[in-house]
C-alpha cells in the first residue's frame, strides 16, 4: 500500500472551481479511486473523522457545518431532515372576498410559504388527510383533527397623520397607511388629489 504525499492529501480536501467546472465535488471514499490506496469504507474510521460545528443554535434556527464527511453524505441527512421533521403549511386557501391586489392564485400560493409554528402537542393529536382519488372517491372527511380555520383580515388605511405627510410630499408608505407592509400598490393611490 502506498502512502499519498501531505500536498496530494490536502489537494483531495478541498472543492476547486475553475472557469469552465467544479473539480473535487464527488465522493472518493471507495476502493480503487486512487491506485494502492485502500479507502473501503469504516464505521471506526467515519466516527473518528465526523465533526459537527454548530455556529448558532436558536429554538427555530440552526446553523452547523458536517466537517469529515462527503457532500453526498451531508445531503442525505439534510433530505432525511426535511421529510422526516414534522411541519404545518397551509394547502387549500378558500377566498370570500378578496380586495388585495394581489391575484388569488398568488396569494394562495405565498400562503402557502408561509412557515407555520405550533406546539409540539399539536402535532399528537393531528391526523392525516387522505386525498381523494383521481375518480373522486375515497379520501378523508375534513375534521378539527386534521384542519386549521385561519382568517386573515387586514385593511391598508391612512395614518391619522398620513393625508397631511402626503401634501408634506412625504410618500413612504409606513408613514402614510397602516397594514401596508411594503405594498403601497395595494393602499391608496400615492398620485391622488386629497380633498379636504
């Protein structure tokens, strides 16, 4: 068996990118990759290697580098994480009255995004809901074991001061409306004439 130089083992270490390709990205843990070199895979030697670094650690946000272990090692766990971690998201959006701007599939759709935090307790009770089959048979019935009602009912209005920090030609909307968000599209007009 042969032994690599230091400057060729530090060289395998890191990922290169090259103005036409990225060099180094796949895995090279398996026999026969390099010549005289055995790299089968060890449940000792992977343990030894493994390092996790956590860079910041909050009840809802994570940060951590996988340090000794192959990309595709570090994405499967980041694939088992997102599958395995029980979450809420908003699925089917009814629409009443919608008076936004915003169209309602989009809105549906940015609903939809939207992460949703509860108590772990939450999570025992739940159930899943069967979807009906492409014939429209079967499926679940909607229960509170497996459905949230949220309402959302919000209005863009002017500030008390807002009428007067217009004529000022102030046109920030947090300073004229309240609710507006960012989306002064979905307030009053910025270019109108105020009447008094």
């Amino acid at each position: 068996m042969t032994t690599p130089s230091a400057e060729s083992l530090a060289r395998r270490r890191f990922v290169e990118f090259t103005a036409e390709t990225i060099k180094n990205a796949s895995n090279t843990e398996y026999p026969g990759v390099y010549p005289g070199e055995d790299h089968s895979w060890s449940p000792a030697r992977f343990r030894s290697q493994l390092r996790v670094e956590f860079h910041a650690s909050t009840p809802l946000d994570s940060s951590f580098s996988l340090v000794g272990v192959d990309a595709s090692i570090a994405n499967a766990l980041r694939r088992i994480m997102i599958a395995e971690v029980p979450t809420v998201a908003i699925e089917n959006v009814f629409f009443a009255n919608n008076t936004s701007v915003v169209q309602d599939e989009v809105l549906a759709h940015r609903l939809g995004m939207v992460p949703l935090t509860g108590a772990r307790e939450g999570f025992r009770w739940m159930e899943y809901i069967l979807r009906p089959r492409l014939d429209g048979t079967g499926g679940s019935d909607l229960t509170d074991y497996n459905t949230l009602v949220l309402k959302l009912d919000v209005k863009c209005e002017w500030h008390e001061e807002g009428k007067e920090r217009f004529r000022k030609g102030i046109r920030e909307p947090t300073q004229l409306y309240r609710n507006s968000n960012g989306r002064p599209s979905a307030c009053p007009p910025r270019s109108m004439a105020l009447a008094d």
